[in-house]
C-alpha cells in the first residue's frame, strides 16, 4: 500500500491522546478530574434538542442544500446582525459540520507548495497540521511573548511578505484563554490596508464566551474586509452542542462556489434535523448562555486563584474562552513533565503547551469548564504533589 506523502503531513490534537490514556486510567479504576477536552459540562438546550426532534419526527431528514437550508441560512445572518450590526448576505453563510471544516477549506484554498501561511502559537493544533497538509510554509506568530497572551500587529504585520496567502486570527484564544480587545484589532485591521491580496481567516468561534462585558471585537465589525475575510464561527462552544457538529462559515462571494463544490465533494450537506436545532438556538433564549457564563466566571477566578496559590507557578486571568495557560517553569518542571506528574501523580489531566505549537513549552492549559468541586479538587491534588 503506497499512502500519498501529504497524508504523512498531518498533524494531530494531542487531546486524543490524553482523552484515550484518561479512559484507559479510568477503567482500571483511577480517580481521575479531567481538565483536558475542549468542550463544558454544560448540556445542550432543552429547546434546542426539542426542535431538533419535532424536525426529525416532521420528516425533515432529507439532504439539504450543501450550504445549509435557507432557514438556518438566515437565521445566521440575523444573528450576526444582532451581535455585530453587520449586514450579511444568507447567501454568503454555509452551514458546516462544526467549525474545523470552515478551518480545512480556507486552508486549502490558499495553501499550496511556494505559499505561506501566518498563524497563532500556541495555536488550535489543525491550522498548523492544514498548512502542512497542503506544502505551504507554516509562519508561526508567538503568542507567549505578552503577559496576557495578546497579540502583537506589528509583529504580525511583519511576518507578511509576496508570498503569504492567509492569515489566520484566533479570538477569544485557545489554548491560552486569552481575549485581544477592539482597539489592537483596529491597529491590526488598519495594518492590513498595506496588504490587500491577504486573505484573512478569523477563528471566533469563542466569540460569545467574553468576559467582563467586553465587546465582541468580530472581525466582522470591519466591511472593508468583507472580499478577503472568512469567518469561522459555530454552535459548539456557545450552545454547549459541541458533538453536534454544527458550525457556519461566513465567505466573500467570489469564493462560495468553491465552497459548495467542496462541501458537495465531501458532507454533501449538514444532519438536517440538527440544522433546525440551530435555528432554535440562535433565534432562541439564551438563559442558557448567560447561566453558563455566569458560572464560567466563577470558576476562572476560582482557577487562577488556585493555581496562583501553587508554589512556582504564575497564571494570567483568562479574557475569554474556557481555557486557563499557567507558566510552570518555576516548580522546575516544563509543561510536559507537569502535565504527566499532573496525570500519573495527581489523577489530573491537563495539556501541555507543546500540544499547541512549539513557543509554549512552560505552560499548560487546564479547562475549566467543569464543577467548582472538581476545580477545588484539582487544585488541592496537584498541590499535594508539588
Ligand atoms: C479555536 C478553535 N477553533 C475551532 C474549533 C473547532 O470547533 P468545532 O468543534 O465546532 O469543529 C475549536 C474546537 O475546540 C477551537 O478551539
């Protein structure tokens, strides 16, 4: 069997890994507080799985458009309208199976031998595994180089050369939870009037998960963008409706054909049933949304006061997302010598920084988007064993 040379190129999330090593430790009947996966505690909204039923039990089980039903479409559209006031074209939205595949194809649209691609490390380990995937050059811009993990333009800016097809933009952040406000997206945004052939791909899908009352800073906001921006955003993280797979991709025009061939190559279309559940979702209450929020807040501050309670380590308050990235180095240990003490010692799991790029070798993230009990709990163990 010869497997073609670029399939050898892709990378991995490591959080399989550690999700396959936590069942295996769990099964034998160790105790384990798992801080590791990216998704919450959280279920999926009653009237969300309620909606999603009616439609099945309707009949709506058919294929559908590649690009999702017009209903969804437009429900997407309004919803943009009402976070951001932008006014987006239905017919510019294509509903996905979550969010990576949004990430897979503005990936492949622009990677290819003799281009370059500029993304976040520490960063979602697929936009590097994509570029890799596709022969571009992988240009990483460190994001461990700010106390509080916010980006730099300049130092983006100066990454950009004849040769870079795509930037990639992650805000909120994961792995590092940080959240970069209006005013450096503006100074970033403005930056890139001097490069009008980039095309930019903005990863929000933690958009909603801001804290301190902070303003969503889309990239969005800006439609002098609009024909060379794509915007990754979903259902996963905000309606805790991650196994859903459920996500919608905003495109400049000229690129969605592409985008339907490709989704026709692929899904063909998205779980119908689902794509009314994400009707009910976005044009729905969202009690659930701010209830989760409310207690996210509780527990970031719980976590960092723990962790900042832990001799040698340092951590910064998270801005937005799930995700807390303390620096360790000080407990003589880099992030994945802790990580494993963390598992095999402490019974907790964690990710190494290293999982996300090669600049945060010192840092760990820890989720928590999990029971204050568990928090308190994982504090207490890896305290026991530093
Ligand atoms: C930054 C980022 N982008 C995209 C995704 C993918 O989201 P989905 O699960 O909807 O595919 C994730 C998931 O963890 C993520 O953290």
């Amino acid at each position: 069997m010869k497997i073609a040379k670029s399939v050898n190129k892709l990378g991995t999330e490591a959080v399989y890994n550690i999700f396959a090593k936590t069942k295996k430790l769990k099964k034998e009947g160790k105790s384990i507080i798992d801080l590791s996966l990216g998704q919450s505690d959280f279920k999926s909204p009653k009237h969300v799985v309620d909606a999603t039923i009616k439609a099945l039990k309707d009949g709506h089980h058919g294929y559908t458009l590649p690009n999702g039903i017009i209903e969804c479409r437009e429900a997407v559209s309004r919803k943009i309208k009402i976070l951001y006031n932008a006014k987006i074209n239905p017919e510019r939205i294509v509903i996905m199976p979550g969010g990576k595949p949004t990430m897979y194809y503005a990936i492949s649209f622009f990677g290819e031998v003799g281009a370059e691609i500029i993304y976040p490390d520490p960063g979602f380990p697929i936009y590097e595994s994509m570029i890799n995937f596709t022969g571009a050059k992988a240009i990483p811009y460190n994001m461990t180089e700010n106390k509080d993990f916010s980006i730099n333009p300049d130092k983006i800016l100066s990454l950009i050369n004849e040769k870079t097809r795509l930037l990639i933009l992650n805000n909120p952040h994961n792995p590092t939870g940080s959240f970069t406000k209006k005013n450096i997206i503006d100074e970033l945004v403005h930056g890139l009037k001097k490069f009008p052939n980039l095309v930019i791909l903005s990863d929000e899908v933690y958009d909603r998960l801001i804290f301190e009352k902070e303003e969503i800073p889309s990239l969005l906001n800006y439609p002098d963008l609009y024909e060379r921006l794509i915007v990754l955003n979903g259902w996963s993280k905000t309606y805790a409706m991650t196994g859903w797979r459920l996500g919608w991709g905003v495109w400049p025009e000229k690129l969605i054909e592409n985008v339907f061939k490709f989704c026709v190559n692929t899904h063909s279309c998205v779980n119908t049933p689902a794509q009314y559940g994400a009707i009910a979702a976005l044009d729905g209450p969202e009690e659930h949304l701010n209830d989760m929020m409310e207690k996210f807040d509780k527990r970031r501050k719980l976590i960092v006061e723990g962790l900042r309670s832990l001799k040698g380590i340092e951590c910064s308050l998270p801005g937005g997302s799930f995700f807390a990235f303390p620096n360790v180095k000080n407990t003589g240990m880099n992030g994945e010598e802790f990580t494993n003490i963390c598992l095999e010692k402490a019974g907790v799991a964690v990710i190494p920084g290293t999982a996300f790029g090669k600049f945060a070798t010192d840092n760990v993230r820890f989720n928590f988007a999990t029971s204050t009990e568990n928090i308190s709990k994982a504090i207490q163990k890896i305290d026991n064993i530093l």
